[in-house]
C-alpha cells in the first residue's frame, strides 16, 4: 500500500487505541499486536481510499488552523512589530551583554506551604487548584472558594509544585494551592505576566537538581539561588525582563501567523484543486510514488560573492554591529518566499561546480543573520536568524518539493528562525544597491556575505 504523511496520520490516529489495549509490562506484545484490526474507509472496489484519507486530513488540518487564527484574533494577538526597547532586549540577553545576581528565594519571596487535601471531596467551582502537576499548568480542577484557604493573588504570587515535579507556573486568576505545593508571593508586590514569566523560566532551570521522584524538592527551597538580570544601578531589571517577554511573544506570534498563512495557502489550493478536478491526486501503486498539484517554489543556487563591512556606511555597519558576518540573500517571489518559510531553510550550491561554497566553510560557523530580499524588489526585506546548517542532498530537496529535475548533488542548509524587525532604515540607506555596487561582478539574485 502507498504510504505518505497524510495517509500516516490518518492510520496512526486509527491505531492509538493500541496503547489501551497494550501496556508496558504485557508480555509478547509485538507478536500480538498484528492481529489486531483498525477500520479504514475503502472504495467501491474495495480498496483502500487514500484520497479520502488524505483530502480528510487536510480538511482537519484546516480546521484546526482556522480555530488557532480565531484564538489569536480574540486574545488580541495582533501586534509582531517590535519597539526599540524589545529589539534592545532581545539583543542584549541573546549576546550575553547583561549582568545576573544570584538571588536567594527567601529573598525576593515570601513561602507559603500548601497543606494535604482530599481533591475528590472539593465541590467544583471558578478557582483554579494548584497542584503537583505538569499538565493543564499545574490546575487539576476547578473548585469553590475553599474556606480557611488562603485564595492567592496570581499577579503577587507564583506557584511552585514539589515532589517528583518541581514546577513553576504563573496562573491567570486568583488560585488555591494543594498538596505538595509552595506559594512564592513577591515581597516588593504585583508583577506583569511578562515579569512573572521570566521568574518563572528562572526559578525552572532549577529543575535539574531534582531529578529524583522522591526527593522532596523544596525542603531547601529558601537556600535556593536563581540568576536574576540587574541594570546599571544594581537593581533588578524588571524593564529588561517586561520587554523581553513580550518581544518573545511577538516572535512567537509572528510565526503562527506565517504558519497560518503557508497552512491556508496549502490545504486552500489543494481542497480546491480537487473540486474543480477529481484525478488531482493521481495514486500509482507500481511506482510507489504519490503525485499532488502544489505550488512549484523555486530554490535560489547563485554563485556568491563576499565583502568587507568597511566598504558600507557607518550608519549601516552601527545597524548590525560590524562584528558578525551576514548573509544578504535573494528570492524569486512570493513562491520561494514561502517555501523558505515553510520550511526554515536557505540553501547554497555545494560541490565542485561554479558557485561551490565548498571552499569557504569557514563561513558557516559566523555566519548568524541572512537577510533576504525579493529579486528587482530591493524595498522588500526580511530577516532571519541563522540557527544551525547542514548539508543536504538533492533526494532530501526533492523530497521538500524542490523544483528544478536535476538538482546539485548536495547544498548547504541554512536553518533559520524568522525575526520580527523593521528593517525600513535598511531599505532607505539602500543596503541592496550598495551591496551591487560594492561588487562590480555582482550577477542578479547572488547571495552575498558581508564579514568584519
């Protein structure tokens, strides 16, 4: 039978009753387990509908998309654009260029103990209890104001689980905390949920110390320190870790909503491609391969060119530092925008042909921001941190949707990560055009890396 993702997916879901069925310790298992059934919609034929599998899959795919777009439309997550002093935040904790104090938690926080508690005899309600938990940030139920409890203020207070778990967690509402549970309430008073945040990734870098099940996690909890960011003055940089925050939030969102836009563009053309033509997908059995209209994007394979930061002008080399090595690269439209996007990867010839990177490793390892703008479009700019590279063959592009029928043996991969920055000062100093006239050789649509 034909195999895909979609196909996999589908016939995956369907055999996840298995692991009700079979637990850990039953014996002989794998031997049994091929006997067991799943249910699969088949043809008029009796064969097994792969298109229905997969036009099913996607609809559920699109589904599930559209109901992430609402969520962010309705919690007001509109806003990817980061301010001067998100940029410097980001800036400055991702380079190391702060200063921590270690910080006991007795410290900064009053401890509060929770005492045991029998869940099942608490009648259900609007607070959240807090328990020793990972799952549904650390809320197990839902529960009435609980008399001779004291009823937290989430935006003072953070809940630490205890054994087995060691937790932190910043809650939403007012909250009751249960066995085997610590309050951790702020002595100098309420906090943003950006602020909390960061306490809370701090405080869970502690985790690693209490890997045992049985140790009780917080018995020394007082004595514990946790590196905390101070300015200039020696105080604690709150401003720092607001701003921060929130540019994280910004960039996460910014990638939901490029994944919102690559999903919808996907499922959007091939649900309508089969409407209007029912053999879309073509299923050959002998060949065992799976055929389906999509986009065609297109890969960018130039020769590159390399340059100096001192041939460009000293407000742009201040933009980017002048100390880090850049790649500034070329799509060929919107088709090749999204393919990078879709799959975070740019990509460089390898091997012994003209427009080889083979010679220059040397760059991959410094190179950590590509910058890419659309081919004639010199105005149409975007960024991306460069997080990692590999090579990769021309099976695994084809495997991608790599277009072009005889690719290069191998490229070199770029991994990336899309940065939210407005890059207009870039544009109005003209760094794609001083970039051309910088190398008199310069062919269209060559990456370029610049080097301090």
């Amino acid at each position: 039978m034909l195999k895909n993702e979609l196909v996999g997916l589908y016939i995956s879901a369907q055999m996840s009753y298995l692991s009700k069925v079979y637990s850990f310790n039953n014996m002989g298992t794998w031997s049994r387990i091929k006997e067991q059934e799943i249910c699969l919609p088949v043809t008029k034929e009796g064969n097994i509908d792969l298109i229905f599998i997969e036009e099913r899959v996607r609809e559920l795919e699109e589904e599930r998309v559209r109901e992430l777009e609402a969520y962010l439309h309705n919690a007001g997550f509109k806003d990817c654009t980061l301010s001067k002093e998100e940029q410097s935040a980001i800036l400055k904790i991702r380079s190391g260029n702060i200063k921590y104090v270690q910080y006991k938690i007795d410290r900064l926080f009053e401890i509060a103990t929770g005492r045991d508690i029998i869940i099942g005899r608490i009648k259900e309600g609007a607070n959240p209890l807090i328990s020793h938990q990972h799952d549904n940030n650390g809320i197990t139920k839902r529960v009435k104001r609980i008399d001779n409890r004291r009823l937290f203020n989430y935006k003072t207070t953070l809940p630490l689980a205890d054994r087995g778990v060691f937790l932190a967690t910043t809650q939403a509402e007012n909250f009751h905390i249960g066995t085997r549970v610590k309050a951790l309430t702020f002595k100098d008073g309420e906090k943003t949920e950006s602020v909390r945040l960061f306490f809370v990734t701090l405080i869970n870098r502690l985790q690693i110390l209490f890997v045992d099940y049985l140790t009780n996690a917080t018995d020394n909890l007082p004595n514990l320190q946790i590196a905390v960011p101070v300015n200039t003055d020696g105080n604690i940089d709150y401003s720092l870790m607001e701003n921060y925050i929130n540019a994280v939030k910004k960039e996460c969102i910014g990638t939901l909503k490029q994944e919102i836009e690559h999903e919808h563009s996907v499922h959007g053309k091939v649900i309508a491609n089969k409407k209007e033509n029912p053999n879309a997908y073509i299923i050959d059995e002998t060949a065992n391969n799976h055929v389906d209209i999509e986009y065609e994007p297109q890969i960018a394979a130039e020769p590159f060119s390399r340059c100096k930061w001192e041939g460009f002008d000293q407000s742009i080399r201040d933009f980017f530092g002048c100390d880090q090595t850049i790649l500034v690269g070329c799509c060929k439209g919107k088709d090749y925008h999204d393919w990078i996007d879709a799959h975070r990867l740019y990509n460089i010839r390898m091997g012994k042909t003209k427009g080889s990177m083979e010679a220059n490793r040397e760059l991959f390892d410094s190179t950590s921001l590509l910058v890419l703008y659309e081919i004639g479009k010199p105005d149409k700019l975007s960024a991306y941190k460069i997080v990692g590279h590999q090579e990769i063959s021309k099976e695994e592009l084809i495997e991608m949707g790599y277009p072009n029928k005889k690719p290069r043996k191998n490229y070199m991969s770029f991994s990336l990560e899309p940065l939210d920055m407005d890059l207009t000062f870039l544009v109005e100093h003209h760094l794609i055009e001083r970039i051309i006239e910088l190398d008199a050789d310069h062919a269209k649509g060559t990456p370029i890396f610049i080097e301090p």
